[in-house]
C-alpha cells in the first residue's frame, strides 16, 4: 500500500509517480495492482494484493464503498471478516445493495458506512494497516492495527504528503530529499532497531500501533496527532485492575477457548495455510491448535543448521511426529545462511540488526514453496514471561539493586579495571555462576557487560543497558544526538514496583512492535508470504495481563499456563527444555567465513567518508573481536547492518 496527497495534481504524472512507488513493494502482493487517482482532490492511492480471500476481481483495491464516499488502499486481514458481514446484514446496510464478493476489503468498506471508522476498528480482530480516505469530508485516515504487525510510514514532503507501507516506495517519490536522522541512529546502535515512532530518516515517522493519523486536505504541512483507538497501556491497566478470579485450571480452559477461536480465524483463507515450527512452547501450541482444528495434516516447516548448539530441527521432527503434521525440514549450510545477508539491507529497509532475522527469512522462503499463509508462535514470551533475559534481569537487580547507586558504581569501575583476559584466565573457574544472568561470551566478558550496567540509576535503564548493543551510543558517533532512550520508557510509570511484570510489559510496547513483528513481517513479505500471530489477537493479549503472575511465572520458569494447555495435546517431554532462541553463530561467522565482508565495510576510509561513525572506536572493537580480547558480536553486527544499509541506499 502506498499513496500521496498533492496540490495541483496532474492525473498522468501522478500515475507515473504512484507506479513508481508501488512498484517498489511488488513483493508485497504479486498477484494483482491497483490505482486510484482523484487530480482534482491531490490524492493518489495504490495497493498491491497478495490474494488470499476472494482470488477473483472482486477483491481488487483500491476498493470504493458501495455508497462511493470511502476508497481504501489496504494491507492485511480481518479475521472475524464473516462475523461482521452478518452483523451488518442483520442490522441493514447503506445502501442495500449486495456485496460484489467476499473479501474482506470489502466488508471493512461496509462497516465503515455502518458504524463508522471507529466503530468498525473497535469491532474488527485482525492484523492491517490501510489509507481510507473519505471523499465527502475530504480526510485522509491512516490507519494501524492494535500490536503494530503491518508497518505504515508517513511524512511531508515539501508540499507533499506520503504514506505507505515501507520506505523503499516513498524514496521513489520525485521530493525525496531525507537524510539520516542522528537521533534515530543512536536508538538503532543501542537497541538493534529504530523504535517506532521514529524511522531512519529525518522528517518521516511510523504510525503507532492502535492509532488513527487523520489529516484533513488541504492542511499543507499540518502535523496532526495519531489517536489511540486501542491501547497496550489500557488493557495492561484494565487487566491489573480487573484481574481474572478463578481457578488455574478454569484460566487454562479459558485460554484454550480463545487461542483456538484465533487459529480458526487465521486459518481462513482461500489459498493454502502452513505453519513455522521450531519445537518450542509457542510454536508447538500454535500447531497443536492447527492440527485440532482442522480436516487435514497442518502444514509445518522448519530449517535445520548444519552448527553445533545452534540447531533445533530435531525438537520440531519430534513435535510434528507426535501430532501428525505434513512437516517439511530444510537443512541450511553456513554458506547457504551466509548467502541471504547481502540481501538483509533491501528486506528490512531501514538499519536491523537482530541476526535471527536470517533464519526467520530462510523459513519464510521455505515455507512459501509450499503455502502463501503461515501461523506463527511469536509473542508467546513477551505475554506469559518466556525470556530469559526477564530471569537474568530479576536476579541481577534482585542482588544489586539495593544498593546505593554510588557504590554500584564504584563496584562496575573496579570490575571493569580488571582486563577481560585476566578474568578469563585467573577466574575462569566461575563463569558458570554467571550463566543464569544470560551474558554472551567468556568470563570476562560477562562481568564487563555488567560493570557497564551496574550502576544504573532504575529498573528500566538497567533493563535496558544489559540488552543495548552500544551503552554509549553517542561514542560510536561523529554527530551529535539525544541520549538514545526508547521515547516509550521515558514517563511511563506503569509496574515500576514489579520486575519480571515490568520488563514483559516494556517488552509488549518496544521490543515486540519494533523488533519481532518487524522482523516477521519483513521477511515473510519479501518472500510474499502472509505471516499470522495468534498470541496477538487482542483478546489474548487483554486475557493475558489479566491472569495472575503465578500462572504465568512460578519457581524461575515462565509461561507457566502455556506449558498446561500444550500438555494437553503434546507430551511435556518433547518441549520441556531451556529456551535456545533463534540464532546464528554470528562470532564465529566475523572471524571466519564474513571477516573479508565485514572488514570492507568497517575499512577507516569508508566510515570517515559516510561521516556517521567514528573510525577509531569502531576499529578497536572489531580488532578486540577479531583477537579474541571480547566478543563484540552484537555491536558489530549493529554497526554492520548499518553499513550494508548505508551502502544499499
């Protein structure tokens, strides 16, 4: 989906432009494009569908209402699409006359006439970002579903307003003129991504999850405010206040009943659905609930590592026996890995740096050979307390926290005073007494991790410092810029006096909207694969902070309540184990097989040339890593990331 509002629009350069831009994201949705142009208005709207429900001309977008007020470029799926539909026809439509198909483009169209924008939003379960624009009241709506799991851009561009659904389409807008954002940077070297609302560039923003951006035309330059029609705040703020009663058993049954009414609808569709597996809780519940449900096997995949520690194909065989899936495995070879990275700037769009992002798109890709839908288990961790950074987290502040901070202080500057070799060598007898805190590497460089976080001033900074690539980002950089703190933590006091509950809960407004969903989406569409999310139908996500955090969180383990409903239909010895995650020897990798690619990029000459990075701060670290002296794996692949962006661009 990609748009834009322009004064004194010529129709056939507006067509020229908008095919431009739309042409940007054919991976997006290969099967069919559409145009919508009103020159007298200045709009301009563009949709690329990937065909899932009503594969014939009737589903084309852009779509007008049957009345003609309202025209929608849209990307997505409402799930309860059916449901509405007899709502409307039981409470009568304007006008009566009958729907052209069945998609649900068009019952979004509908229900908009029905109840209006916001009553249809608050009625509607799915997962979508769409432009609406309203040719009577001369509005143009953005609009995005409540977890943010389909991505939508806007800004000014001069006189020009764009929108779409990545970047790519709006650079090809003849105004383009954006630069890198300093402040923006320094959010990417901490936390691996560029946290919405900001994007990489200068001028450009990310809609929030929830909200409604409308924008009366003409309003040259206007700045409206997005409006929250469903908020994570509220219903973590409901849930607390109106906690769940009954007994742990009646939660467990209640959960059943609405995980599985969000795998029903998911599964819906007109084109063959499939599943990612990995033999883990999420994953292996999600398919269980697939496998249930539906008339035939439930389609799996899953790829399989040709490393040592970093392969977990045999727990998804084991789980896809045990049910009776149609599982399909794909071993992957280091090489094979290391071949998508090239192509990593162009997929994401924008600097990202968590490395799981290439075994997510290798899975993608696999599983598209067979199927355009896949389920998947993501957001299982952040809702019933799976990570366990959340248990490192607690343990840490738990022992440290107490302290006055100016002695915590001068405990990290003593521990740090210690070369990280001499703690490896004298002391590399207790590096297994660190290993519940969850630090990557040797001895030593666990405790200079926390040397580095020990003196934080809260709960929040020291969450964020152990999980931030570059603590300093602004050491890294040669241009000056804001602390580098997620805009969403900076006020928000929502459970300060819990641990885990607090980090879930900060995990559920950051790292799951900017990091996980963006990952998934990204690679799934650069393969034209629709991804779908159970755990993030709202009413599992309300239903979730309303349970107590003894059913989720009891003797150090999480998702407690999970692990009782998949007992149901999966023995607890086939998924019973420490969480692995979904990773990629990305250490090994930068002093082997990516060395060359990596040292091109990080070369003095090109960082003083590009003129964001400090060439010395980031040649010592790569030749730490490159001895052995740390393992700066994470810091360098955030700096790398931004490189191969840099230079795609």
């Amino acid at each position: 989906m990609v748009g834009f509002l322009s004064s004194g629009l010529l129709a056939e350069a507006a067509s020229e432009q908008l095919t431009k831009m739309s042409d940007t994201i054919v991976h997006r949705g290969p099967d069919d494009a559409g145009y919508w142009i009103d020159a007298e208005a200045g709009v301009a709207l563009s949709a690329r569908r990937l065909c899932i429900l009503d594969l014939s001309p009737a589903g084309h977008q852009p779509m007008a209402s049957a009345s003609g007020r309202y025209v929608i470029a849209y990307n997505g799926e409402i799930y309860n699409h059916r449901d509405l539909r007899q709502q409307i026809d039981a409470a009568g439509r304007l006008p009566a006359i009958p729907f052209r198909g069945h998609s649900d483009t068009e019952v979004l169209l509908s229900a908009i006439e029905r109840w209006g924008l916001r009553g249809t939003l608050e009625r509607c379960i799915g997962m979508f970002a769409f432009a609406l624009w309203d040719r009577q009241a001369r509005v143009l709506h953005l609009v995005r579903d409540r977890l943010g799991e389909k991505p939508l851009y806007y800004g000014w561009l001069d006189s020009d307003f764009v929108f779409g659904s990545e970047l790519k389409a709006l650079r090809r807008h003849h105004r383009w003129r954006q630069t890198v954002d300093p402040d923006a940077l320094a959010l990417f070297l901490r936390y691996q991504y560029v946290p919405g609302p900001y994007s990489i560039y200068t001028g450009i923003k990310k809609l929030p999850p929830g909200s409604v951006l409308s924008l009366p035309w003409p309003a040259i330059g206007s700045q409206p405010e997005p409006v929250e029609y469903w908020s994570a705040r509220a219903a973590v703020a409901t849930g607390l206040a109106e906690p769940f009663s009954d007994s742990e058993a009646a939660a467990v049954d209640q959960l059943d009943g609405l995980l599985r009414s969000a795998v029903s609808w998911q599964m819906l569709a007109d084109v063959p659905v499939g599943a990612f597996l990995s033999g883990g809780i999420d994953s292996s519940l999600v398919v269980s609930l697939m496998q249930a449900l539906g008339d035939r096997p439930a389609r799996t995949f899953t790829i399989a590592f040709d490393v040592a520690g970093y392969d977990e194909a045999g727990h998804a065989r084991a789980v896809a026996r045990h049910l009776g899936t149609d599982h399909t495995q794909m071993q992957v070879t280091s090489r094979e890995a290391l071949e998508v990275i090239p192509r990593m700037p162009s997929v994401y769009d924008e600097p990202f740096a968590d490395a799981s992002q290439i075994p997510t798109y290798l899975v993608a890709s696999l599983a598209r050979r067979a199927v355009t839908v896949s389920l998947s288990g993501d957001a299982g961790d952040e809702l019933f307390g799976g990570y366990q950074s959340y248990f490192a987290t607690a343990k840490a502040w738990r022992a440290l926290g107490w302290l006055p901070r100016p002695v915590r202080q001068i405990m990290g500057r003593t521990l740090r005073a210690v070369p990280a070799r001499v703690w490896d060598t004298a002391f590399g007898w207790l590096a297994p007494c660190l290993e519940p805190y969850g630090a990557v590497g040797s001895l030593g460089d666990k405790v200079h991790k926390l040397s580095e976080v020990i003196g934080a001033e809260s709960l929040d900074t020291f969450y964020g410092s152990w999980l931030s690539h570059w603590r300093r980002p602004q050491a890294v950089m040669n241009m000056p810029a804001a602390t580098g703190v997620h805009p969403v933590l900076q006020t928000d006091g929502t459970l300060r006096g819990s641990v885990i509950p607090r980090l879930m809960y900060i995990d559920l407004l950051t790292y799951l909207p900017d990091d996980i969903l963006v990952k998934l989406d990204r690679a799934s569409m650069a393969v034209s694969l629709e991804s779908r999310v159970p755990f993030l139908d709202h009413r599992v996500v309300e239903f979730a902070w309303r349970l107590p955090f003894a059913f989720k969180v009891r003797d150090g383990s999480g998702k407690r309540i999970l692990r009782q409903l998949l007992s149901r239909y999966v023995p607890p010895a086939l998924t019973d184990r420490r969480k692995h995650g979904f990773s990629v020897p990305m250490s090994a990798w930068l002093r082997g097989p990516l060395r060359d690619w990596a040292a091109d990029l990080l070369h003095r000459d090109r960082l003083a040339g590009d003129g964001f990075l400090d060439p010395r701060v980031v040649s010592e670290t790569w030749i730490e890593h490159q001895r052995g002296v740390r393992n700066w794996q994470h810091a360098l692949w955030t700096i790398l990331m931004f490189q191969a962006w840099l230079r795609s661009q």
